[in-house]
C-alpha cells in the first residue's frame, strides 16, 4: 500500500508541523518579552536573567512537545478528508489551549518572580528620616 494514501499517515504530516510551529511561535513570543521581566527580577543582571530564561524556555519546549506527542495518537477511524479534520481538530484546538493554559502558566510565574523582586527589594531599602518631622 503507498503510505501517501494512508489517511494516517496525511495526518500525522499536518498535525506535527502544526504543533512544532505552534509550539516554537509561543516559545519564541512568550521568551523574548519574558527577558524584560526577567531583568527586572535579578534587577538587570543580565547573565542570570538570559540564563534563567533559556532554562525556562528549554523545560517549556520539553512540556509542550513531549504532551503534544503524547497525544498524537489518531484514535478514530480515518476513511476520507472529512474524517481526517474531524480527527485532527480537537487535536489541534486541544494542544492549542494547552498552550495558551501554559502560556498564562509562564506569566503567571514572571509576576509573581517580579513581584518577589521588588518586595525584596523595598525590604533592603534604607529608610530616610526628614529632621523635624514626625516618625510615622
């Protein structure tokens, strides 16, 4: 059998472009504005900000293509187009608010790790008395 006319086969060559692009598009975006936050948290110390970054970005890449091969599997009977985009669609959708769940997952620790930073922060800051004015 020529496995071009394989259904199975059509399917896994459109859904793994999909999900590498999808996944590398959302990796690329999220971790070059995350450097920003990144900065600000080990208040511009560059080397472990790129640093921390590239880990976060390399265990977001582990998650999202492992659970997107995880769910490769075609688990329905695949005669014609119209099945293949049946089969393919909660796939797709699926994996892609999974990346959007991970996404605000990321985000989520960027506020809170900026957040930190800047009470840490305030809490090292010296505290300046004016003379003549009362102490609050």
């Amino acid at each position: 059998m020529n496995p071009l006319s394989d259904f199975y086969f059509i399917g896994y060559c459109i859904y793994l472009p999909i999900m590498l692009i999808l996944t590398w598009y959302v990796a690329r975006t999220l971790f070059r504005n995350g450097k920003t936050f990144m900065l600000d948290i080990f208040h511009n110390k560059e080397d472990i900000a790129n640093a921390t970054n590239k880990l976060f970005k390399t265990g977001f890449y582990l998650l999202n293509l492992g659970f997107g091969l995880m769910i490769l599997e075609i688990n329905r009977h695949v005669e014609n187009t119209r099945d293949m985009i049946e089969a393919l669609s909660p796939k797709i959708g699926g994996f892609s608010i999974y990346l959007g769940i991970m996404l605000f997952f990321n985000l989520y620790f960027f506020f809170r790790g900026r957040k930190a930073s800047r009470r840490k922060q305030q809490a090292t800051l010296p505290v300046i008395e004016a003379p003549g004015l009362p102490k609050v």
